[in-house]
C-alpha cells in the first residue's frame, strides 16, 4: 500500500500510526479469510453471505481507519456497481442457464450438458458457482451501503 | 378511532399467542417438520448434491430459490440507499 501523507487533519482523533499499521496488517488477512469462508462454504460453516460480509467489512475497516477516499482507491464506485450487478446476475443468469438446457429453474444437474461432471457433481459445482454470485453482491452492497450512510451520500468524508 | 385500533391489535396479539399452544415443543421429533423434510434432506444430502454441509445444501440447492430472491433483497436494499443519498457529481 503506497503511504499517503496527505490524510485529513480535522478528525476528532486525527491520524493514528498504531491504528493504521495494525489495519494494514489486517486486512489482508481478512480478505483472505472472506474468500476462504466463500470457498469453503461445501465443507464448513460459511457461504456467499458469511464470506461477502466479512469481504465487505475490509473496506469498511479500511474506510474507517484511514478515510474514505482511501477505500474509494481500491474498491471504485465502477468496480463496486459491476460487482453488485454481477454478482445477482450470476446467480439468475445460473438459473436461466439451467432452464435452458433442459432441467428446471435452478436445477444445477442440467448443466451437464454444457461441461460433462455428471449431474451429481453438478449440483455441488452449482452451489459454488451460486455462492460466488451472492459473494460478490454482498461484498460490494456492504461496502456500497457504508459509504453512502456514513458520508451522506457525497463520497467526499466518511467516519 | 384509536381505541378501535389498540383493541383490535390487542385482539390480533392474544390470539396469535393463544395460537402458539398448539405449536409442537422446540426440537419435537414427532413434528411434522421433522418427519417428513428433515430426515429426506439429512439422509440424501451427500447422495445427491455431493455436498458434504446439509445447510449449504439446503441453501443453495433445496431452497435456491429463496436464497436467489435474498441475494436480489440486499441488492435492491443497495439500489435504494445510492438512488436516495448518492450525488450524481460524487
């Protein structure tokens, strides 16, 4: 992360180097542990909500320890509405795909006809596949909602 | 006016506690719940779905449907918040 000097000087605390060497340890930590509970969601507790939540919580650590401009910097307003948009298109356009080759709406063991695993399997690939999708509607929303209640709207200063 | 809607909201109340008597006990396993869908879905989970965490299975299979409509909930909860407060100059 490149250190910027110019952090705002009228915060009631005010930049603090214990605060912001601890979020930059952490964080990659953190994301990292969001996409393992994403991943991981066949096999243990978690899934697209539990890990985007966490995903999410990053930018917002990230926006309250620095500001909010500093999260804007790795997540953009672009990025963040593609990857809400995407992420329920994923899920639906899962759906629609199944319907279209031949099974029911969501019915995941439809899509062996596109990728041959077996129709079992497929249910299980379709499940990550879908909770890849809720993973990254919710990440962005998350973000998306702290940015927007806590500037009020105008993206300029958050917490 | 507002007599008539505190008594018929008292009503409404006592009877839908009134009504929790005929509710089978928590964790009953002679409630219809646990006859009939639970058992299906714990002893066929790995059979069919290959997914070892019946609630994931539940989740994203079983019920796909309405974790489909909870994904589009948090995303029209994030529609709302950016039409209503975000700036077009931001």
């Amino acid at each position: 992360m490149k250190k910027d000097h110019s952090l705002p000087q009228d915060r009631p605390i005010g930049p603090s180097l214990i605060i912001e060497v601890a979020v930059r340890i952490m964080i990659p930590f953190i994301q990292l542990f969001g996409l393992y509970v994403i991943a991981h969601g066949h096999y243990s507790p978690g899934g697209g909500f539990q890990g985007g939540v966490v995903l999410g919580a990053s930018f917002i650590l990230m926006a309250i320890a620095f500001d909010l401009k500093t999260s804007l910097r790795f997540f953009s307003l672009r990025a963040n509405a593609v990857m809400a948009s995407s992420g329920v298109f994923i899920y639906s356009g899962t759906g629609v795909l199944c319907a279209l080759m031949g099974g029911l709406f969501l019915d995941y063991s439809a899509l062996d006809a596109i990728i041959p695993l077996g129709p079992v399997e497929w249910r299980s690939m379709g499940v990550f596949v879908v909770e890849l999708g809720v993973g990254l509607a919710v990440t962005s929303i998350m973000a998306s909602l702290f940015w927007d209640l806590s500037s009020g709207g105008d993206m300029d200063k958050g917490l | 006016m507002k007599r008539i809607a505190l008594i018929s909201t008292l009503f409404a109340g006592v009877l839908l506690i009134w009504g929790t008597r005929d509710f089978p006990s928590w964790g009953d396993p002679n409630a219809p719940a646990s006859r009939h869908v639970s058992p299906t879905y714990i002893e066929r989970t790995v059979e069919e779905t290959h997914i070892p965490n019946a609630v994931t299975s539940v989740l994203g299979d079983y019920r796909g449907y309405d974790t489909m409509f909870e994904t589009v909930v948090i995303f029209c909860a994030g529609i709302v918040v950016i039409s209503v407060l975000r700036r077009p100059d931001a």
